[in-house]
C-alpha cells in the first residue's frame, strides 16, 4: 500500500477486518503490548515500557517502544495507535521509538501520528581479531579510572554531549539532560553501567574517559560496547580521544569478537575519530518522539 493511500478509512477498514485488536497489559514488568490478530495469525504488535532512570530523573512518566513489528503500514498504524492509547491510560507524558533507518512503513507511520525526529544514529564496528587495534598515540596517559579522576570528570560530561537527543528534543530541561549525562558517567563507574571505565590524565588533571563493557553475546559473537567517550574541551585536538579508543580497544580485544560504539550522524568529530580507529559503519537508526501531555 502506498503511504498517500493510508488514510483512517484504510485503517477502519483494516480494523474492522481483523478479529481482534487488543492490548495486553501492563504486565508484572510494566511492559505493554498492542497485538493485532486476523484469524488467530499475528499482523502486528508493538511493545512498550516505562523507562525508569529517565522517567524519575526528569520527573514525568517516560515510555519507550522496545519492539514493532507489523504486516504493512496500515498495520503499523493500527497497532502504534492502539498502544498510543494504552500509554495515555498509562499516564505517559512522552513516548520514544528509535528504529533502524530502513523502516521506511513505520517512520511514515510514527510521523502520521505527531512523532518527531530527535536523533539520527550511527553505530560503527570493529573486530579486534580481524583488524589490529591501533596503536595508542603516544605522550597521552591512560589507564583505569580512579574515584578521584571520575569526580574531577563530571562537569566535563554535564557539557560536551550536545548532539544527544535528551539536548536536541524540547521535552527534555536542559539542566536535567546535564544531570543524566553526569549520573550516566557516575554509574558507568560506580554504579557497574560499565565494566571497566579509562581516563586520560595530563599530571593530576584528568582530561577525558572512554567506558567500556561487554554486553550479551548475538548469534555467537561476544561484543563489547563503548557507550561514553569524551575529552574536555579544553583538551580536545591533542590525539587524547584517539588514546582513549586505542586503549579501550586493546582491553576489548581479548574479550569480545565485536566492539560497536553509536553515536550521532551529525557528531562528525566522534565519527571521524571512529573511522580513523578502524571502526566501520555497521547500521543507522532514527529516534522520533511524541509528547503526550494534552495531545489527542
Ligand atoms: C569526539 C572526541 C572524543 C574526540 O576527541 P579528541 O581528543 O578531540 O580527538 P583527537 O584529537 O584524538 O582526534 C582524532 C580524530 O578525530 C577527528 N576529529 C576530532 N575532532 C573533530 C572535529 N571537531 N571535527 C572533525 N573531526 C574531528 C579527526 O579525524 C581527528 O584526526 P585528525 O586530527 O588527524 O584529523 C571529542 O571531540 C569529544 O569529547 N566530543 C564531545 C563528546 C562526544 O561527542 N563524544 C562522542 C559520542 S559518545
């Protein structure tokens, strides 16, 4: 079907020619799911949960679709409104779906529906034992973070991600989006959000971080994730970010068969750094979010 031709009278029709549109939950888990049914066979579903950290950090109930999956985009649209329905009821004040860049059917959909672009990502990929890691530049120290290092470092993670979409999409304060980076850092650390986190050091001041950890193997491969790497601006332009991937790389290499780190297409400075480490793109995804608060 073509998207011009999607309009609520197709979806009337869809609805009225499917057995059941149904939503199943909240669940113990606090997930939430639109299943739609034709003859007992599964044409849609869309899955929602609350995201914790963020709904108490900024003090509104914020969900996030995990998973979606639909026949068509007339499909997509049934199910995406049947859940948009359940998390009003849930008290939702913002809804957030990130999608793989080729999802063109449920993009339109989310559009048609009011959601709205915040963040276009990139994920890069390199396999240790297929490509050497490069060698770390030399006169930048690095090693494993220190309590005291991380605290010196926190400001530096309040000010330096400003192409992140809790900074690009309104919903967001700015001085909570400050504080979510500093707790992100601070339980990368403390918290075990990382396995391990590196800082660079110039004498006693600590100038920059990489986090790494292994996450869940997929289909075999162990991969490792760095989801933070920043240098204080001041430092920036002296090869300390290329230290720190090369570091962080080299303690991936006996660990993971995959190391990927995402960040903005628009953040050309990560994204050249990524490609001059070796990393090669590996996948695109767009995030859109919808507000809830006083939307029909
Ligand atoms: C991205 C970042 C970590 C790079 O650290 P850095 O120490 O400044 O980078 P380096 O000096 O090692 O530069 C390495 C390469 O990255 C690229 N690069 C770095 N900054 C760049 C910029 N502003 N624009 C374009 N390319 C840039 C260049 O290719 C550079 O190599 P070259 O100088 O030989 O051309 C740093 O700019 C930063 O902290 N940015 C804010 C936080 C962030 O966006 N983190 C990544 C997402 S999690």
């Amino acid at each position: 079907m073509r998207l011009e031709q999607l309009t609520s009278a197709a979806v009337r029709d869809l609805q009225s020619r499917h057995t059941s549109a149904v939503e199943v939950g909240p669940l113990a888990d606090g997930a939430l799911h639109a299943v739609l049914l034709r003859d007992e066979r599964l044409e849609g579903i869309s899955s929602v949960v609350r995201s914790a950290f963020d709904s108490d950090l900024f003090g509104a109930p914020i969900f996030r679709v995990t998973h979606a999956a639909a026949v068509d985009a007339a499909a997509f649209e049934l199910v995406h409104r049947l859940m948009l329905d359940g998390v009003r009821r849930a008290g939702a004040r913002q809804l957030v779906r990130r999608i793989d860049a080729a999802s063109f059917a449920e993009l339109w959909t989310l559009q048609r529906l009011g959601f709205r672009i915040v963040d276009i990502g990139v994920t890069f990929r390199l396999a240790p034992s297929e490509q050497a890691p490069p060698d770390p530049p030399g006169g930048v120290e690095v090693g494993p973070a220190t309590d005291r290092q991380i605290a010196q470092l926190l400001d530096t993670a309040t000010s330096i991600f400003r192409t992140s979409h809790f900074y690009v999409d309104p919903f967001y304060p700015e001085e909570q989006a400050n504080e979510l980076h500093r707790r992100w850092l601070s339980n990368c650390h403390h918290g075990g959000l990382a396995d391990v986190v590196l800082t660079s050091r110039e004498g006693d001041v600590a100038t920059g971080f990489v986090t790494c950890k292994v996450v869940a193997a997929a289909e075999g491969r162990r991969i490792g994730d760095i989801a933070l790497v920043g240098v204080h601006r001041q430092h920036q332009g002296k090869r300390i970010g290329t230290a720190l991937v090369a570091h962080a790389l080299r303690w991936f290499a006996s660990r993971c068969d995959d190391v990927h780190v995402r960040t903005q297409a628009i953040n050309y400075g990560a994204v050249n750094l990524y490609e001059k480490c070796g990393f090669r793109l590996l996948a695109s995804d767009i995030t859109l979010s919808k507000g809830l608060e006083g939307d029909e």
